[in-house]
C-alpha cells in the first residue's frame, strides 16, 4: 500500500500539469499537438501490449488490455480528427 501512495501523487500532479498545458495551447497549434499525442499514443499501445502478453490472467493483463483498447481509440480519434483539419487546407477543386 505504501508504495501506491507516491505515485497516485504522481499521477494527481501529471494531471494538473497536462491540464495547465492543454488549456493554454493557441488554436492553431493544436494539429501538430494531436499529431505528438497520437505517437505518445501509439508507443502506449506497444507498452500495454508487452504488459498484456502473459498467458495467466491477473490484474496487469487486464489493466494492459484496457490500456490497449483506450489508446487504440485514442490514436485513431487523433488521426480521423488531424486529418480532417488538414483537408482544411486543401485548395478545392473549381467545376468546370
């Protein structure tokens, strides 16, 4: 028990610090700021992948594979979202 104590510190103290950062970003550096997200994403997803991998089923796998599951939406809501906005700034076709 005691070791949870200072990392659910840690964990409450991340959470502040994101949301300070988050909230002061300028719209027009949220694009490239999703993009970095979705490859911190995409490297979670390795990471819960290992930690899911064992056979014998206990709390870490089930941890792992939720963590799969959220990072994989994560990613592909980032991707879907960045590549809307970058359609954006496509020049439209003019009829002829």
């Amino acid at each position: 028990m005691e070791i949870y104590i200072p990392s659910l510190f840690i964990f409450v103290l991340a959470m502040f610090a994101g949301f300070e950062l988050i909230t002061k970003v300028p719209p027009t550096l949220h694009t490239p700021l999703m993009s970095g997200a979705n490859a911190i994403s995409g490297i979670s997803i390795i990471g819960a992948l290992l930690v899911s991998g064992p056979k014998e089923t206990n709390f870490s796998v089930i941890l792992g594979l939720i963590a799969v599951v959220f990072a994989t939406i994560n990613v592909v809501g980032g991707f879907s979202v960045t590549d809307r906005m970058l359609q954006m700034f496509k020049k439209k076709k003019e009829p002829k």
